[in-house]
C-alpha cells in the first residue's frame, strides 16, 4: 500500500502501521548505535549494511 493509501484506509491500526514502522526503523537504529552493531536495511532495492558508525555519523545516538 501507498502512503496516501494508508491514510484513506478505514482500520485505525491499519492507518498508524507506516508510523510504527518508522519508529521501530528509529529505535532500531538507536539500539544499534548503543550496542555498537550494524543493521541491514532495504535501499533501492538492494540490502544494504550500515555500521554504528556510519548511523553516528548520521546524526543518530
């Protein structure tokens, strides 16, 4: 589904769905920031590695 697709739809679980994954995405890269590990994210359609460091240097902490 869309954004805008999400935000037309009737379920109230089913219209936060984007922002709690968002805010899992956020805490995720929080948690992996702390404990000094890399996460696997989706970009372009590739998996991707990101490091701790790369996630500091974004700006995360």
């Amino acid at each position: 589904m869309t954004q805008q697709e999400l935000g037309k739809a009737k379920d109230e679980d089913l219209k936060g769905s984007l922002a709690a994954i968002r805010r899992a995405a956020q805490k995720a890269r929080t948690q992996a920031v702390r404990t000094g590990t890399a996460i696997i994210v989706a970009r372009n359609q590739q998996w991707v590695r990101i490091t701790a460091e790369e996630l500091r240097n974004e700006g995360v902490r």
